[in-house]
C-alpha cells in the first residue's frame, strides 16, 4: 500500500469508501498492495470479517484483485474514475507504441459526410422517428452474410463493448464465470471484474482461442465464452478456419452457454472470417466501426439468435434508448461510399506491412513477436517491468503484457499505427536489447 495513505473506517462500508477514496485520489495506485484481512483489521480495531466484507465488495466491483501470495490489490484499471492517469504517461520525446489505436492519419475524414448529411437533418427528429434505421440494419445485414454470418436478427449499441456489456448483463449474474482469451482485451477483463463476473482464462496462439483451454473452461463452469474473430488485442490472432471447425464442434448444442464473437477489426483485417456464430443455441456476433473508420464513431451491428438480440435491444430501450440516428447514417454514408472502402483498403494493407516488417526484423534478432492481424504485435518477454524500462529510457513506451493476463506468460503489446518504415530498425534494435540485455544492471548504494 501506498506509504501516504491510510484506510480509516469502521464498519465494512467505511472501509470500502476508504479504499475507494484512495484510488479516486491516485494515493492508491494501479497495483499497490492493500494490508493483510487481519493486520488491517487490528489496526482499525474491527474484525476480521468486517474488513473481509469491504475487500469482498470491492473485489465484487472490480476495484481490487486477489494476487494468491501477493496479496489483495488494486486492480491495473479499477472501473472508478481518478485524478491520475494509472498508466504513466510516456517520457517526454518518447515514441508511444502503447495505445492500441489506428492510425488517425488512415482514417477517413468525416466533414464531407456530415456537410451531406446537413439536408437530412433539416426537419428536426423526433422520439417516434429513433432507433435501429432499417436501412442501416438492412446493410448490416447484407455485410454480415456475406461474411458467413447469419443474420436474421439484429440491433445496434454503442460500440463493442457496450454491445458485450449488455450481453453479459442480460444473461449472468455476479460470480458467474466467463470464458475469456488468455493474453486477452485488457478492457473486456476489466468488464467483467466491473460486472462481478469470475473470468477463467482460455489460452490463445495465432489461430485463436486453444481447443484445449476452452474445453477446461466449459468444464469449470463457464456460462459465457468471449472468442475475438481476427485482429485479436494484444496477440493479433485469428481464429482459422481448421480452428474454428474444431471449436463449433465442441460448442455444439451447448444450451447453456452464451457464445460472444468480437469482430472489432471488421473490414480492416486481412484475413477471411471464420464466424463460430450459431454454434450454440444462444450467441452473438458483434461487429464495431471504430477501428476502421474512427475511435469517435460509438457504434457496433450486434447480430444473434432472436431471443438474444432480443434481451439487448430491450434492455438498451429502459436505458440509453437507442444510438444516434445521426451516428447511424453517418456509418451507413461510409459503408455506401466506393472511395471510403477503397481507403480502408489501404489502411488494412499499410498495417499488415507494418506489422509484417516488425515480425521479420524481430526474427532477424533471434525473436519471436507474433501479430498475424490487427494493429498490434505482442512479443513475449522474461520480464516486463525491467524491458518495459529499458524501452524507455531508449525512447519508446510500449504497453506492459499484465493489463492484458490472468495467468499467460509475460509479454509487451506493441502498437504498430505510430511506426514509421526508418522505425523499425531501431524499434527491433530496442527490443532486443531491453529483453536481453548483454551486461547485468549494475546497482550501487
């Protein structure tokens, strides 16, 4: 624990505002170490079990992690809002390959689509005109199947994870487990810490979740299976078509699970889909704009078995309502648009080069990164924290593997959107020299 904070309280809920209150403030950081149940306890004069309760809650909200011999934690991005960036910023002059974003320079420009979509607009809307557009869900439809997605049913929500959220919620409940990939999407992990879910970690190589790990997975109990369909974050794996032939046949007739498919890359990945929708009874295939077309666009095309589709679109009325009519017809303008396809084309080209160019000047130094889609590259590491500096004092931050594990080995994901073709010589030249360094830190008194 952080050695200018002190957890005050008395009973189970002043302690668990205490520890809250520390983290709001940042005196209590992503990953500091919180007392012992029964040292805290004798220092705050309660009992045991009243401080069990608070770390139990907090636990339950996804603020604090259980760490086996290392003790109770700060999870590395509690869901409550600080006044400290938890992850340091980079070093001043320091090339930031740690955000897992596109490249903004790819992107397409929205102004002439919204300057075309003025005369839409001019009539103002009203409530009886909102929710899903027909002609949107129309051609999410004809996208979809033409990607061997079934596609009777679908709905909108605010982007990916917002899509997920609403699935997790509609169909678990707090302490339900969730299958989910092992390195995975450090956002989609906190999700379902956020939501009191018990994730249980499936291994993942380059053709996507392993058969064997998701196979432990059902049998532990797991009520929900989230399977990333390419450009998987950090590892930019893609789910094969041999792989996914496998997994359909393990899933199959299995009432009791709820299988999640995330296609966040869409049309900027590279490589065919091989879709695991309809395996099980009840699933759904979410598919988002923001990697290929803009981080502000919040929306994703949800499509799944009636029931399913259903429960999310239901829960979204009691809620949020709907998206945007005018966010819906902008994404339908750059779906529409030959010139908007054509860019996105090449932007999924220039990654696959960057990424390719990193992999070969990796393996020309003896290692082995692995990223066959997507816009990232995870290299395997013996130790994060000290490649993770030696990277920065050479001037480049790239992202620790932690935010990304429960038990997979350590790693560094590696954003490829900032890099440069000179780059990459020196970024490998980085990178091998941080994870294997030639002389031993010299340490002095």
């Amino acid at each position: 624990m952080s050695a200018h904070y002190q957890v005050s309280g008395g009973t189970a809920a002043e302690i668990s505002a205490s520890v809250e209150s520390g983290i709001r403030s940042g005196e209590l950081s992503a990953g500091a170490a919180l007392p012992p149940v029964r040292a805290l306890a004798a220092e705050l004069a309660v009992s045991p079990a009243t401080v069990a309760r608070a770390y139990q809650e907090l636990s339950r909200r996804g603020l604090l992690a259980t760490a086996g011999r290392h003790g109770t934690r700060v999870r590395p991005r509690p869901p409550v809002a600080t006044r400290r960036a938890l992850r340091p910023s980079p070093a001043l002059g320091a090339r930031d390959l740690s955000r897992g974003e596109p490249d903004t320079r790819l992107l397409p420009p929205l102004g002439p689509y919204l300057a075309a979509l003025a005369a839409e607009f001019a009539t103002p809307v009203g409530y009886a005109s909102v929710g899903v557009l027909p002609e949107l869900a129309d051609a999410a439809r004809e996208r979809l199947a033409a990607d061997g997605v079934p596609a009777d049913d679908v709905t909108v929500t605010g982007g990916a994870l917002d899509g997920i959220e609403r699935l997790l919620a509609a169909h678990l409940r707090p302490g339900d487990a969730v299958a989910v990939e092992d390195p995975g999407w450090a956002n989609l992990l906190d999700l379902v810490a956020a939501l009191g879910l018990r994730p249980i970690g499936v291994p993942v190589d380059d053709d996507g979740p392993v058969e064997a790990g998701v196979r432990a997975a059902l049998a532990a109990g797991a009520r929900a299976l989230v399977v990333t369909s390419r450009a998987q974050n950090p590892t930019g794996a893609a789910v094969s078509a041999d792989r996914a032939a496998a997994l359909r046949a393990l899933l199959a007739g299995r009432d009791d699970l709820l299988l999640i498919e995330d296609d966040h890359a869409a049309e900027l990945a590279r490589v065919p889909l091989h879709p695991l929708a309809g395996a099980t009874p009840t699933w759904a295939f979410v598919r988002s704009v923001s990697k290929p077309y803009g981080p502000d666009l919040r929306l994703a095309v949800l499509a799944g078995d009636e029931a399913t589709v259903a429960r999310v679109a239901g829960r979204a009325q009691v809620g949020a309502g709907w998206v945007s009519t005018v966010l819906q017809r902008l994404v339908l303008a750059l779906w529409r648009d030959p010139a908007t396809a054509a860019l996105v084309d090449r932007a999924g080209e220039s990654y696959e080069r960057r990424r390719g160019d990193l992999l070969a000047a990796l393996a020309a130094h003896g290692l082995t990164g692995h990223g066959r889609t997507g816009i990232n590259v995870w290299l395997p590491v013996p130790d994060e924290t000290s490649a993770i500096t030696a990277l920065r004092d050479a001037g480049w931050a790239v992202a620790p593997g932690a935010l990304f594990r429960i038990a997979a080995e350590p790693g560094l994901r590696i954003t490829v959107g900032p890099l440069t073709t000179a780059d990459i010589p020196m970024l490998a030249a980085a990178l091998t020299t941080a994870t294997h360094p030639t002389h031993p830190p010299t340490f002095t008194a």
